[in-house]
C-alpha cells in the first residue's frame, strides 16, 4: 500500500526535505537555460536570489503537503514580491510564469532520478495532482499582481509623458523633467488629434482613447500625448517617418470606428512647439470643419483654406465678390460645376443636366452681377479663392 504523500510523518517528506537544496538549483538551471529574460539577470541575483526563492517555493509545496491545504494569500507574499520586482525591471508576464512551469518540472525529474526506491518514485507520482494544484493556485495569484504593478507603473509612465507634453506645449521649461523621465528631448511632429464622434457619443470615448493611445505608443515609446473627450495631442519624434503618422491614424480609425482628423506641422526644435501646435491645431480645425474624411492633413493639403480662414480685408473682399450671388443658387451651381470641370462647358452642362447655352447665360448673369468673368483666365483665380472663402464661412471657420 502506497503512503500518502502528504503525511509530514512519512518517509517521503525526508526524502524531499534531504534533496530540496539541490532540486532547487535544478530549477534555476532549467529557468536559465530556458527562459531568455532571465538568463540576462546579474550573476549575483541568480546566486542569492532566485536559489533562495526557488528553495522557499519548495519548502511552502513541502509544508502545505503536511497541512492539506492550498496556498493562501499569506502564503504568496514572497512570490508576490518577485513578481512585483519583475515586473518593475521589465521582464515579460510569460517569461514569469514559465518560470513557475519550468522550475517544478524540473525539481520533478530531479527527484525523478534520485529517488532510490519503487516507493519513492510512486509517491512522487501520487504527488502530481497537489503539485498541479498548488500550480493552480500560485500562478494566477503571481500573474494578478505582476498586472497590477504593471498597470500602475504604465499609468505613472503616461502621466509622466502627459507632465512632460503639456511643458512643451506650453512652452514651458522642460528639460529637467525630461531627463527625470529618461526622455530624450528634439524635434518632433506636432498633431492635432480630432475625433468628433467619439466626443458626441460617450460610449466612444474611452474605447477610442484607449486605441489612440494604443497604437502612439506602437508607433513610438518616446511619443507624448495630452489627450482628452474630442481627441487631444500628440508630439512625436521627429525622427520618426512622416509616413508612419499617416498609417497610424487610419488604423485608430478603424480599430476605433471613429472618424479621426489630424492637422500635423515639423517643429525642428523643443522652441517651435507651441507655434506647430497652434499652426496644426488650425489644420485640424479645418479638416474637421470641411468635412474631410479620416487621415493627417499637413499645410499643403489646406494652405489655401488655411489663409483664406483669417480675417482680413483680400478674405472680405472675395466674400463681396460672390454677394450678389448668394440669393441666386442656380448662379452659384453653375459656378461650382463650371470650375470643378476646369472650365469645360461641356461637361458641366452635363453635370447639371442642363444644355449648354443655359450654363452659358448664367455665367454671363454671373459676369453682369459680379462686374467679373468666369470665362477670363485673370478672374476665374478671384471665384476659385472666393468659393473657399465662402464655403469656410459657411463653416464657420
């Protein structure tokens, strides 16, 4: 008859208190061998560290066989600990609980190969179900505060990055609190994130912020954001491609299932910051405002728009222009239609399901009210700048 394992008074705990030592430097050569992240510890923390850690792991196993009971949270605070530590030295969640897997199917064979006897051997094989049991317990309990320090550490780092944003935007010294947090300071991308949906409806919030903060840090570690409801901004590296920018927008798009604007300027240097952030804040805005679909929009894309948005005599001037055209929208279609096709009378005919001396005579009537010709290569500029004007205050840009 086979002796319950987990009798303290048997001769199979002698067996495994006499060889716990040296299964515990089995386990951390397995670990080592096996798990990269921890073959890159210091020397010194493998040899006073983790045998004496492996040893305690053992001698729990060992005293909770004798009392007939799992762990308890009492039981796992040195683990915890450990955990805790790896998690602060950056050591991934896998390769912590391999750790856990590794070690005990180590220390097994080990045991495996010294057991001297028949009975030792199928004592060790009645232990398997409390071993995984005890596996059972401790592991989830390992993983739960290994992402616990982990969140509050990632929530520290974003502050810090947040602290850090704000500074820079704001023109504000920076460079202590930069090097407090180990960021290397230089040009960067200024963007102007926009995301309206997500700002009206407050079930999009937190899934959208969630992904934009997401897939900066994808896009670079050293990214800064000072986000809030309707989007927020986001300086980054400027060593980083422009292109990059473009594809991480249209994938917080998507995952988000918003409509996401970005106005982007280049500040080559920490000084230029807050005046790209003004400039891209004003490209976004007008993005936004226009109607534009998802995607980063940089000065080229709206320098006519950005300039007729200003206020100022030439942008009251082009408004005047189409004023005697505002209470005639056959006049002002024919217009659109009329420039939209580069000046094709055909096609905008076409367009407007009309025959083409009908579009002639109205944009004569719009040469007799204006007192200025579509039809002159000199005037069609003037009506181009002028609908944009128009069509901004429209906006209210």
């Amino acid at each position: 008859m086979t002796v319950a394992p987990d009798d303290p008074d048997t001769p199979f705990a002698g067996f495994l208190a006499a060889h716990l030592p040296e299964a515990a430097r089995e386990m951390v050569t397995a670990v080592i061998k096996t798990v990269p992240d921890y073959e890159r510890l210091p020397h010194d923390l493998i040899e006073q560290d983790l045998v004496r850690r492996a040893e305690e792991n053992l001698r729990l196993f060992l005293r909770l066989l004798g009392e007939h009971r799992d762990p308890r949270p009492e039981d796992m605070t040195g683990m915890i600990d450990v955990a805790v530590r790896r998690a602060r030295e950056g050591i991934p969640l896998d390769a912590v609980l391999a750790v856990y897997h590794r070690g005990a199917l180590a220390a097994w064979n080990h045991l495996v190969t010294v057991a001297g006897t028949d009975r030792e051997r199928e004592e060790l094989l009645a232990a398997v179900p409390l071993l995984l049991g005890y596996l059972g317990a401790v592991v989830p309990g390992v993983a739960a505060s290994y992402l616990d320090e982990r969140q509050d550490l990632h929530w520290e780092q974003r502050e810090a990055k947040r602290a850090l944003g704000q500074a820079l935007l704001q023109g504000k010294p920076a460079e202590l609190l930069a090097e407090r947090f180990g960021i290397t300071l230089g040009g960067y991308h200024v963007l102007a994130l926009r995301t309206p949906e997500a700002a009206e409806s407050g079930d999009g919030v937190r899934p959208a912020m969630r992904v934009i903060h997401g897939e900066i840090d994808a896009l670079s570690p050293q990214a800064l954001t000072v986000l809030d409801r309707a989007g927020g901004w986001v300086l980054v590296p400027a060593t980083e491609p422009s292109a990059r920018l473009d594809t991480a927008v249209g994938r917080i798009a998507a995952a988000a299932g918003v409509r996401v604007i970005a106005g982007t300027a280049l500040a080559a240097m920490v000084s230029e910051i807050p005046a790209r952030a003004e400039e891209a804040g004003e490209i976004a805005r007008l993005a936004l405002g226009l109607g534009r679909p998802t995607g980063v929009y940089r000065m080229s894309d709206l320098a006519l728009q950005y300039q007729f948005a200003r206020p100022g005599p030439a942008r009251a001037w082009l408004l005047g222009l189409l004023g005697p055209l505002t209470d005639h929208p056959h006049l002002m279609q024919a217009l659109r239609a009329y420039l939209a096709h580069d000046h094709n009378r055909v096609a905008a005919a076409e367009s407007l399901v009309v025959h083409r001396n009908t579009l002639n005579y109205r944009l004569n009537r719009i040469a007799a009210l204006t007192g200025y010709d579509p039809g002159r290569s000199e005037h069609t500029p003037l009506f181009a700048a002028a609908l944009t004007a128009f069509d901004l205050a429209g906006a209210d840009l």
